[in-house]
C-alpha cells in the first residue's frame, strides 16, 4: 500500500530487571552483575555497551534466558533483527514460560516476514495476555501484515481502552479502517492524532493517501508536504508527495520525487507508477502504457492503477482495453475507475 503503518521497526518491548542467583557460584554472581549493568546502559541508550555485557553474562552462564533475551532487545534496536530473532528463540527454548521471550519473538517474527511463526506464538500468549496493550498492539499489527484488519480493529480498539494516550496505536487503527476502506473514519483517526501531535510524519503521510482516496488532491498535498518535511529519505513519503503534486498539477516538483524514489528503489512499484503517470502526463500513452502494465504485473493492488492503465488506454483510443481496466479499478473500490466504468 501507498500508506505506511508504524510500530513494526522499533524494539519496543520491555528490557527486564536484574536477576538474582543463588550465592556460592562465581560465575552466577559475575553474570548477574553483568545483567544489571547491561540493563543500566540499555536505560542510557548505549546499546552496544549493554549488548557487551549481556553477552558477557551469557559466557558466565550459557543458559541465561533473560540475557539472551535482553541482548535481543539491543539486536533489535540496533536494526539486526535475525539476530535479535535468534536471541529470543534461545531465551524461548531455555525457558518456555517465559512470556516476554515469546512476545519479543513474535514481533522479530513479524519484522521479518514469518508470519506463521508469530501467529504460533500469539496463540499461545492470548489466553493470558489478552488484558495487555503491549499483546494487543502486536496481535494488531499481525492482522495488518496478514490483512484481516476488521480483527485489527478490534485489538486496537480494545488496546486504547487500556492505554488511549498511545499514538502509535491510534494510528495503527486508522490504518486498518483504511484497509477497510472505510475512508471517512480513517481520516477522522488521523487528524486526531495530528491534532495531539502535529508533526507525526506517519499520522501526517496516512492522512495525505486518505484525503487522495477521497479524492481531495488540495488536501493531500498540503499534508504530503508536511510528512515529507519531518522524514525527507522514507520512500513512501516521497511516493505519497510525488502522486500528489502530479495529480495538483506540479509536473516539474513531482518529476523530481520520482527520480529521488528510483534512486532510492528502482523496482518500487509506487514509483514506477508515478513515472507512468508522469510519462502520461507529459509523453506518449504507449510509454506511459508500458510502465504501468509492468506495475501491474509486479502488484496488482497498488493504489490507483488500474485508473491509470484506463487513462493511458483511453488516450491512445483503446476503449475496450480502457473500459476493462477501469471495471477492475472499480472491483476493487477505486472510486475515480467506478465513475469511468459507468460510461462504458
């Protein structure tokens, strides 16, 4: 999707306390102290110093679950998430009742695209964390990655009952009404959130491709700008604005989002599409054409593209080919295709 969700690239689970072994094993008494001195460094945001000194403690003792786990914390945070996926499974294998292991797991499990993995382990969880926020976000995110978001919906919900100050999660939940395409909602979750925290550059972005699909092009842009101000390097940003300076007009602005976006990710279909758009819009129907039908072929579902398709046949006077492609802009809710498909 041209929208990004949030909450699934950052650590965001508790780093546990000290531990405390029994007195008389050397080794036990050194690797508790090493623990709490990672844990301390962890706290100051010096995480490859913590990570030293939980690997430390896991040489004193090899068996260690909260080190493993906690040294996966530092893994993650540090953007190394296979290793910090291993860390957890070692800390889940050593102790199987360890609950916060299993949820780190789950979300490394969901960061790297195992979503069987994370659904086993969820599973397991629910029966006693179904009160937890923290459970609840997860699961969440789950059902947006696996895209069930009425489920979603319902976990959100349920999570801002407990704690509904988190924007993180206010966002996650207009997302998941704009998978439902329930535009209305989605946007009025958004400037919610925006209202609390003006340069939330995810709130701001997610707003930007509701507004598009509601087809308020102004609206989009004004917010794409703004996103794009607090995060200049996030391709989907650069996508988001770039769609909508071509759809307000601004040829030569967009024209230089679009080379940004491809050099970032050659392949991006977003971007592609946008340089499609851009070829329509300034070139031949046949080159628009022909990077378009690539799009599709790479993913069908990126927004607006069968309306594209439909314009670029249209205007090289391909009306049947036209027509099609705007019925199946139509199926699957693109308000600008339906509108085209009722003149064929």
């Amino acid at each position: 999707m041209n929208i990004i969700k949030i909450g699934l690239k950052v650590a965001s689970f508790m780093i546990l306390g000290a531990i405390v072994f029994a007195c008389g094993n050397k080794n036990k008494t050194e690797a508790a102290e090493f623990f709490e001195r990672g844990n301390f460094h962890f706290k100051k945001n010096e995480t490859e110093r913590a990570m030293e000194l939980f690997t430390e403690a896991i040489e004193k003792v090899p068996d260690f679950a909260d080190a493993y786990n906690n040294r996966g914390l530092c893994f993650e945070k540090m953007g190394n998430i296979d290793k910090a996926r291993n860390d957890y499974r070692e800390a889940v294998e050593l102790d199987d009742s360890f609950g916060q292991a299993k949820l780190n797991l789950a979300h490394a499990s969901l960061l790297l695209g195992e979503n069987k993995t994370c659904e086993n382990l969820l599973n397991q969880l629910a029966p006693a964390y179904t009160d937890s926020s923290q459970f609840l976000d997860l699961r969440g995110k789950f059902y947006l990655q696996t895209f069930n978001p009425s489920n979603a919906v319902a976990d959100f919900e349920r999570s801002l009952n407990i704690t509904p100050n988190n924007l993180e999660t206010r966002t996650n939940l207009g997302y998941a009404f704009y998978l439902q395409k329930d535009f209305q909602e989605a946007k009025k979750t958004f400037l919610n959130v925006i209202s609390e925290k003006p340069n939330f550059a995810f709130a701001l972005n997610n707003l930007s491709a509701t507004y598009a699909q509601l087809g308020e092009w102004k609206e989009a842009l004004i917010h794409s700008k703004k996103a794009i101000k607090e995060q200049p390097n996030e391709i989907t940003f650069i996508n988001t604005h770039a769609l909508n300076l071509l759809e307000n007009g601004e040829i030569k602005n967009a024209s230089e989002y679009i080379e940004q976006a491809l050099k970032l990710f050659p392949e991006n279909p977003y971007a592609l599409r946008n340089l499609g758009l851009l070829k329509l819009k300034t070139e031949s129907s046949k080159n628009s054409l022909t990077i378009l039908e690539q799009v599709e072929a790479i993913n069908p579902e990126v927004e607006f593209i069968y309306y594209y398709i439909g314009m670029a046949q249209q205007a090289a006077g391909n009306i049947s080919a036209a027509c099609k492609a705007f019925k199946r802009g139509s199926l699957l809710g693109d308000a600008r295709s339906e509108m085209e498909s009722e003149n064929c």
